[in-house]
C-alpha cells in the first residue's frame, strides 16, 4: 500500500468519525445508523494503520492490489448499507399507508357519527372543518 493511500485512509477515517460524532451529539443520526459508520471508519482506520492486514485479505479475495480490494470492500459495504436502507424505507411507507388509511377510516366514522346525530345542517359543518375543506376554502381565496 503507497503512503499516500495510507494518508488519505486516516486522514478519511478521521472525519468520518468526526462528522459521526457531532452528528450524534446533536440527534441528528440514531444509534443504529451510527454504529455502521463507526466500524466503516474503524475498518479504514485498521487497514491504513496495519496494510499487512489489508495486503493479507487482498490475497485470500484474488485482487491484484491492495488498493483495488479496498475499494471492493468499500462498495460491497455501501452495497450493503443501501440495501438495509431500502428495506427500512419500505417499511416505513408500509406504515404511513397504514396510518393514513386509519386516519381516513376515523374521519369516515366522524362524519357518519355527526351525520347521525343532528341531521343534514350538522353534516354540512363536519364537512367544511377537515384539512380539504381548509385547502379548499384557501384555493378560493386565492382566486
């Protein structure tokens, strides 16, 4: 491994661990998502201080260079990464159409109970009190 890969390593290691660190101090990343980042940056960290290390897995995966296998273990770790976020993503649209659907359905329920209760006056006011209703009436004005 050339030096300057060596130097460009650290040097990369460090402020991921860094820009890690502020970020966790402010909320702004949770806990899971860190701990990945950390061990990417540990990782980098240990192949730019031990190249044996690196040297000795280029040759166990049949890479030419060091530098080469380093960049494979690279993409195959964002590959990783994109897929895990990918399954997380689609989850988490799973359960915004869920809650959305329960929103719907409650506010069905809503307007049937005042529907039910005072007659054709009462249901007009339920309708002009929703979110549409609200959109509605600032489209008109905007008019």
């Amino acid at each position: 491994m050339t030096p300057t890969l060596r130097v460009v390593l650290i040097v990369v290691s460090i402020l991921t661990t860094f820009l890690l660190m502020r970020r966790i101090r402010q909320s702004r990343l949770q806990i899971e998502d860190s701990m990945f980042w950390i061990g990417f940056s540990a990782i980098l960290i240990l192949f730019s201080v031990f190249p044996g290390a690196a040297d000795f897995l280029a040759g166990l995966a049949g890479t030419y260079t060091t530098a080469n296998f380093i960049y494979l273990a690279v993409i195959f770790l964002l590959i990783l990464k994109l897929f895990s976020m990918s399954i997380k993503m689609s989850q988490l649209e799973t359960r915004l159409k869920e809650l959305v659907q329960e929103m719907a359905l409650a506010e069905h329920a809503r307007r049937a109970e005042a529907e039910e209760g005072s007659g054709p006056a009462r249901v007009k006011e339920a309708e002009g009190s929703g979110p549409a209703a609200r959109e509605g009436t600032e489209e008109a004005a905007g008019r």
